[in-house]
C-alpha cells in the first residue's frame, strides 16, 4: 500500500497506536537519505581547492564560479521540490530524487579523471550536483506532514540538522579518501598533486565516487519502505503561499539563518585559500578547518529543536539574528592578516556566524508550522528553503566580486551586517515583541 488510507497526527490516541512507528520510521529513511543529499550538494566546494594543483588552469574567479553553481541549481530546482509532495508523495519523490544523485557524482569522477576535461563542463557538473541541494525542500514538507505540531520543531531540528551533517561529511572525506587508491585500478590512476614544489599522487576522483553504493542502497530502501500520507493539492492550489506577507517574511528569515550556513560552507574553503594559505608560507590546508564550521551549525540545529518547541521559535531567531549581526562586524578585521598568528580568530568568528546561522535554522522552521496551517506549512517550508539554497551561489558569486574589485572580502561581511539587522527588526515587530501579530 503506497498511500496511508488515514493519517491523524493530532489525535493523540492514532498517534500513539500508528502514526508515530510511522512518522519515526520515515524521519529515520529520509535524514540518511538527506545527508547525502547535502553532501553531494558540497562536493564541488571541496574539490574546486584541489583542481588548481593538479593541472587544471582555472582562476580564483572560476574557481568561485565552481563553488557558486550548484547553490544557484539547488535554490532553482528547490522551488520545484516546493510543489511536488502534494502532487506525488513522499515514497515516489523521495526514492527519484536519491537516484539521481548518481549522475553528476559519476560525471565528475570521470571530468576529474581527464586532465583535458574544459571548464564549461565542470560548470555543467557543479549545476548537477544542485540535484543535492534541491531535494530538500521535498524532505521538509513530508516530514510537517508526518508529525504533530507539537513535535514539529523537534523532528524537523532532527532531520535538517543531521541532513546538514552531509556539508561537514563530505568536507571532512574528502581529504581522508582522495589519498589513496580506495577502489583500485576500476577508478582511475592517480593525479600528480604539486604545492611548494612538493608533489605527491592524489586520486580526486574518490570525492564523488564514494557516494554510488549509498545512494544505490538508499534509492532502493526509500522505495520499499517509504509511504505516502493522503494529502493531495494541485499545482494552482499551492499557490496560495503567496498571498500571504508572511511567506515573505519567513523566506528573509530563513535565507538570514540557512543561507548564511550554506553560503558561508560553501565560501569558507576558498576563504581560507584566498586569504590566508596563498599568502603566506605554510598556510593552512583548507580542508582541515572547512568542515568544522557546518559541523557546528549542523549540531546546534539538531540541538535547538526542542528548546525551539519550548519556548518559541521567535526569541531564538532574535538571539539568532543578533550573533549573526556581531560576528559579521568583528570577521573584516581578520580578512587582511599581516601573520598567520591572526587565522584562530577569523576561523573562530566564522564558526560564531554557523553558530548562530545552526540555531535560527532550527527555530525558524519551528515558526513556520505555527503561523501556518499543515498544508500551507509544508509549502512555506519549501519555498523558504528554496530561497535560502540560494545562498552557495549569492556568497561564492558576491565574495569573489568582492575580491575582484577591491583584494578583500571585507565589504561583504559589512553588507551581510546591514541583512543581518534587518532581519532582527522583521522579527522582533512580527513574531517577538508584545502585541506582535503572530506570536510563535
């Protein structure tokens, strides 16, 4: 039976008897499922630091260009994913969008391979990898569907949080598993890796070839125990999301809190790159430090769901807004260091901006299903998350504008203050201060 002939979440006697093996069984597929999602999505930024010194002759810009692409693909195939629960079902949406996540991880095992690989096709792959990025505004509806209002902050916390441990994973793999040949002679030779006119053999390939026997095993998981929940709406009826101000509102909110995350693991390696390993000597490997600022925000969104129930999504999304604001001040003063002594404070800065972005992810999605009805939630969840997934591609392309134009990233830290606050006044006036129209 691919559809669940009733489903009550709210009546507290279904819920106990059947909803809630139900509810759990599905959360627990569609996370797993969701870290390589976020992962696949991700891949790019970890392997772009990478492609330079293996002969690829890309320039700093491009290699922006690389990191920004699959957040601009994500955020564009996330609006479609807005849409496609209502009208197909959790089991069907969930086990597609996990198989196609085998193409374009393929495609850029073979690109790497091939030293004579143009850049337009690795443009071509990192818009692919959005597939990644785009399922999730799929994830979130189905999972408002299968829970209670009351646990909707927890079990959506869980789901994105540990979904968003696929950033941290594949920064953190990435180094481990292209420093060996991990599936011998069937994947490719090695690459010749120069720095410092020290060379070593590197097999870059793995980043994206890892991924295939998951994604094979979960496609098939998801379609034999996945199940849809009888809630169907047409195209024209989901609409009506935006007719209402605080669609708009909550996509401001959440492209401060998840764009900022995303935008800012996209970023972060070349930030480093950029600013500290290329100028001086010994600089700090990219990849040992990246994967510890999505760790962070993963963690404390996991974390903040149930104080998000408790005591209301608003006032975390204030104390959310409020350390975005003040870490994104301080971070311009380590952006033009004059030693490497001054890298521990700008990484420590940056992990305060996931910090603070981790908990306004998981508040802000515990907002949402309280000011809007089921159905209208599932589909404000969506659409916010779409926006915000645009978030790789606004602060790659904008970071290296930036960069271009003036040799520091230090006037887009202060452009994201000015979002920042804000986006603490939409807050605050709408959703936090005494009398606020919509308390939550």
């Amino acid at each position: 039976m691919e559809t669940i002939a009733q489903w009550e979440p709210e009546n507290e006697n279904f819920w106990k008897q059947t909803g809630s093996k139900i509810a759990w069984r599905t959360l627990s597929i569609t996370t797993v499922s969701l870290i390589l999602s976020f992962a696949t999505w991700f891949v790019m930024s970890a392997v772009v630091v990478k492609l330079p010194n293996i002969g690829f002759k890309f320039d700093t810009m491009q290699l922006f260009w690389l990191a920004a692409m699959p957040g601009l693909a994500g955020g564009t195939l996330r609006i479609i994913h807005t849409f496609l629960i209502p009208l197909y079902g959790t089991r069907k949406v969930i086990t597609v969008s996990t198989l196609l996540k085998i193409f374009p991880m393929l495609g850029l095992a073979l690109a790497i391979m091939n030293p004579s690989s143009p850049f337009w096709l690795f443009m071509v792959l990192a818009l692919a990898a959005g597939l990644g990025g785009g399922d999730f505004s799929s994830y979130m509806p189905s999972t408002s569907l299968f829970f209670p209002k009351r646990l909707q902050g927890t079990a959506l916390g869980i789901q994105a949080g540990i979904g968003n441990f696929g950033v941290s994973l594949v920064q953190f793999v990435t180094p481990w598993i292209i420093g060996f040949a991990a599936f011998g002679t069937i994947a490719g030779g090695s690459q010749t890796f120069v720095k410092d006119a020290v060379s070593k053999p590197m097999w870059l390939q793995n980043a994206a070839l890892w991924f295939l026997p998951f994604l094979i095993v979960l496609g098939v998981v998801a379609g034999l125990y996945l199940r849809n929940v009888p809630v169907k709406a047409s195209f024209r009826e989901q609409l009506d999301i935006f007719k209402d101000k605080h669609t708009w509102l909550m996509t401001s909110l959440y492209m401060m809190t998840f764009g900022s995350f995303s935008g800012f693991s996209a970023a972060f390696p070349l930030l480093i790159k950029s600013v500290y390993t290329v100028k001086f000597p010994g600089g700090p490997d990219p990849l040992k430090y990246a994967f510890y600022g999505p760790l962070v925000g993963s963690a404390v969104r996991v974390l903040m769901g149930p104080p998000s129930d408790k005591w209301g999504g608003a006032v975390i999304t204030q104390i959310s807004g409020i350390g975005l604001f003040v870490c994104a001040l301080i971070v311009p003063h380590y952006l033009t260091p004059t030693s490497l002594e001054q890298f521990p404070y700008f990484v420590g800065l940056m992990l305060g901006l996931f910090f603070f972005a981790g908990i306004g992810n998981a508040s802000t999605f515990r907002q949402m299903p309280v000011i809007f009805p089921p159905r209208q939630a599932g589909g404000v969840l969506g659409w916010t998350a779409a926006i915000a997934a645009y978030g790789p591609f606004v602060f790659s392309t904008l970071i290296g504008v930036v960069m271009a134009k003036t040799g520091s990233p230090k006037a887009f830290f202060y452009g994201a203050s000015v979002f920042y606050a804000i986006n603490i006044v939409i807050n605050w006036w709408f959703y936090k201060r005494k009398g606020c129209e919509k308390p939550c």
